[in-house]
C-alpha cells in the first residue's frame, strides 16, 4: 500500500509540475533529472544488490559491509558529481543548465547514505521501515518543492526543496538503521571493499548502460533542438513511465522469486514462463497503447496544457516503445537469473549504440517525433537479441499464430471506439467505455488460455490484498 502511495503521489506532482514549470522550464528539469539517474549508476556501482544478496545470507557481517559502502559511495558520488559537470560540458548546454545541474547534482551525496541504509534494512527483511520512509519522503518533497515554486523561487527553490527532503529520507534511513541495532564495524576491511568492486562492477555497467538507453533522447534533445522541445519530450515520457510502472515493474517483482527458482530447474520451464508471461504482457499492454495512441494530443492537452500539444505527436510513438520496453524487462530478468549479465550488456550495448545514432540522425530534422523514434526502434533491436537468447516452447509458433489474431481483433475493436468517442467525450470516459469493450472481446474470443489466466491468479496471490480477492473469486465462483 506505501509503494502505491507513494509512487501514485510522484506520478502525479509530475503532471502538475510540467503545468507549474511551463515547456522551457520542465525541459530543463527533464534533462537533469535524466542526467542524475544515469549519474546515480556510478554511485551505486552496483553494491546494493550486492549488499542485499551477501547480508542476508551472512547477517553477522552487516557491520562490515555498511563500513566499506560509507567509504566507498560518497567518494562515488563525488566522482558521479563532477562526471555529470563534464558531460554538460561537452553536450553544449548552456550557463544556467550547467549552474541548476550543479545544485541538483548535490542529490547523488546526500542520497547515497539513505541508500546505503535502505540496502541494510532490505537485507534484514524490515520492508516496512523502507516502506514508511518512502511515504514521508515523497509526501515531503512534494510539500517543499510545492511552497518553494509558490514562492516564485522557479527551479533553483524547487532543486533546493529536493534537497531538502533528500537529507530528511536520509537521516530518517540512518535513525531507522540505528535504531535496529545495526552499525558500521571497522577497521575497513580491503577484502570486503575488493568484493563489492569485483561484484559490483558488472552490475553497475550494466545498469549505466540501460539507463543510458532510456534517457538518452532527454539528454540529446536540449542540446540539438532546444529546451522547449525537450519539454515536450519530458512530458510525453512522463505517462509512459507510469504505464511501466503499473503494469510491468509490479508484476515483474512478484514474479521474481518463481523465474529464480525455475532457473535452477531447467531452462525450458523458465523459457514457458517468460513466453507466456510475454503474452501477458501484450495482452495487458495493448489496451493503453491503443487508447493513448489515439487521444495522444487531447490527453497532452488536458494534462499538462495548450502549450505542451506539439507532446502527443511524440507520447503516440512513445506508447509503442512502452510495449516493447515491457517486453524487454521479462528477458532482461530471465538473462538475470539465469546468471547471463554478460549477453545482457553486450545487447544493451547495441541497443545505446543505436539509440545515439538515430538520435543524432533523426531529432535534428523530425524534432522529438525523431527522439520517439529512435527510442522504439533501438528498444525493438534489443528485444529481437534478448527474444532470440531463449528456446520457444514446441508449440508456441502456432499458439503465437492464435493468440496474436485474437489480440489483434480486440485492440482494433478498441481503436474503433476510441477513434469513434475521443471527439466527443473526455479520454477518461471514452477509456471507461472501451476497456470493458476490449475486455470482452479478449474473454469472447478466448485470446487469454488457461496458463495465462493460471498466471494472474499466482501474481494476484503476491499481491498484499491477494488472499482477499483471490477468496472473494472463490466465494463467486462457487455461488454460481
């Protein structure tokens, strides 16, 4: 419930953000925050997973490890620090880019010590400590960063309010990793500093290179078209991002512990799982491709604006490669927990490879309709190699042949009502019409079988409210 909580209240003060910024200025903030996500890969340097991983098998060696992180990621962050200085360097941008990055970049030290504590409490399973801090701060930085701009302090008071409330989640973490009885051990031992960096390292270039690949169009736009146009670009991602958010990432996590398992079983249980799960996926993903390619304009327009329209023509493309990225996490999780990272990067480097040329081919003659672009294309290059790393069931050629016409019918059942009410009614409504519509042409034609509706039920009992549901399922299946 905190995880939806706290990241519903996220989503929505970014709607409200491009509203209170305007096009320039949410370009600019589209393009730091962009920056200081790929910058955050540097400081974590993929320690906390190993962190995770390591203490919750070896509890008694906690001490150890939060010792050699608190010496290592600050002196990471200021590394990040001054790499994202270079980068705005040699990118072209200009005076007040450079100066806002400068402040904003402060985040990549401040967080690394709560991130450090989060890892802790993670590994001695006390979830509800993170959960608790997560709320508490998204709810304080929204409250900062809203009274800073309602003061007219523009970018500088809303990057000084996010600062803010990054040393709140901070001290909050430390106070919570106190409190539990946790505490760094020293002398700092070489070995455990020489582990992180060993285990860490391909982590942290693969996780460089996958943010890179999402960012990179934010991050080339500013300085080949424009802080406006980059607006647009911010804006269009921003529903995108929560689509992922609700219909992948989620599933994703609770599916994690089976893959893992199936994993050390045989590899052709894991492929089955991943290929009906990708068919889920589609099933799932289709219905928002469609309605919000179809009202992209109109739904830019109330959102966040008359002057962020020239955002749908980029959000109707942009939908699209959200279907292929959904696609893309199933694979990249199953080449994780089959222990392939290094196929992994070798396919996201193609992939960022691709995305930096189209980039610089395309946004400079067809604007951000050229950044969307470049986006589904290198995101459909990465997905064709991952797809290609695992065996297809037996019969999954001629089940694909079935299900994908059966799909098909139902979003073009779909995008005729949407194409037919987005004049007329608002998006929400023509949505409340045509999902049902969707709904029951994919329960009509049967496009759903038996181990995808097998699926759901075992991710609906991951859930918290799982049990409840699933019974009340139960309760009215049974009655009838």
């Amino acid at each position: 419930m905190s995880d939806v909580v706290s990241k519903g209240t996220f989503f929505l003060w970014q709607l409200l953000l491009a509203r209170w910024l305007g096009d320039a200025g949410y370009g600019i903030y589209g393009t730091i925050g962009a920056l200081i996500v790929v910058g955050g890969s540097i400081v974590d340097f993929g320690m906390g997973l190993i962190v995770v991983r390591e203490v919750s098998k070896r509890p008694r060696d906690a001490g150890r490890f939060l010792a050699a992180t608190l010496a290592i990621q600050p002196l990471l962050a200021v590394a990040g620090y001054v790499g994202l200085g270079l980068a705005a360097w040699l990118l072209g941008y200009d005076a007040e880019l450079r100066s806002l990055l400068s402040l904003a970049a402060a985040s990549l030290l401040i967080n690394a010590v709560g991130n450090i504590c989060h890892n802790q409490l993670i590994a001695a399973e006390r979830m509800d400590l993170p959960a608790a801090i997560s709320v508490v701060h998204v709810l304080s930085l929204v409250g900062l960063a809203a009274t800073a701009l309602w003061m007219g302090t523009g970018l500088r008071g809303l990057y000084i309010a996010t600062l803010a409330a990054g040393a709140l989640r901070s001290g909050l973490y430390w106070f919570a990793l106190s409190w539990t009885g946790r505490a760094a051990v020293g002398p700092l031992d070489r070995a455990t500093v020489r582990e992180l960096f060993q285990s860490g390292l391909p982590l942290a270039v693969m996780a460089f290179l996958t943010l890179s690949c999402m960012h990179i169009d934010k991050v080339l736009t500013v300085a080949l078209v424009g802080k406006e146009p980059a607006g647009h670009l911010a804006a269009a991602a921003v529903i995108p991002f929560g689509v992922v958010q609700l219909l992948n990432t989620t599933i994703l996590v609770a599916i994690l512990p089976v893959m893992a398992r199936l994993a050390k079983e045989t590899g052709q249980a894991l492929s089955r799982l991943i290929a009906v799960l990708s068919l889920l996926t589609v099933a799932l993903g289709l219905p928002a491709a469609v309605l919000i390619s179809g009202m992209a304009t109109t739904l830019c327009a109330w959102l966040f604006g008359d002057e962020f329209l020239p955002a749908g023509r980029a959000l109707r493309i942009l939908i699209w490669y959200t279907s292929l990225a959904m696609l893309v996490n199933i694979y990249s999780q199953g080449l994780i927990v089959q222990n392939r990272q290094s196929r992994l990067m070798a396919f996201r480097t193609v992939g960022l490879f691709f995305a930096v040329m189209l980039n610089l081919a395309l946004l400079p003659r067809l604007g951000i309709v050229g950044a969307a672009t470049a986006s589904f294309v290198s995101e459909a290059v990465v997905l064709a190699m991952m797809a290609g790393s695992f065996t297809a069931p037996p019969d999954w050629w001629t089940r694909i042949k079935r299900t994908g016409s059966r799909l098909a019918l139902a979003a073009l059942g779909l995008a005729a009502v949407t194409w037919w009410l987005r004049d007329y009614m608002h998006p929400l409504l023509v949505g409340a019409v045509g999902l049902p519509i969707y709904a029951a042409l994919i329960y009509g034609t049967g496009a759903i079988g038996t181990e995808e509706k097998d699926l759901v039920r075992r991710l609906v009992a991951a859930t918290p409210a799982g049990g409840v549901i699933l019974g009340w399922l139960n309760r009215g299946h049974c009655d009838q």
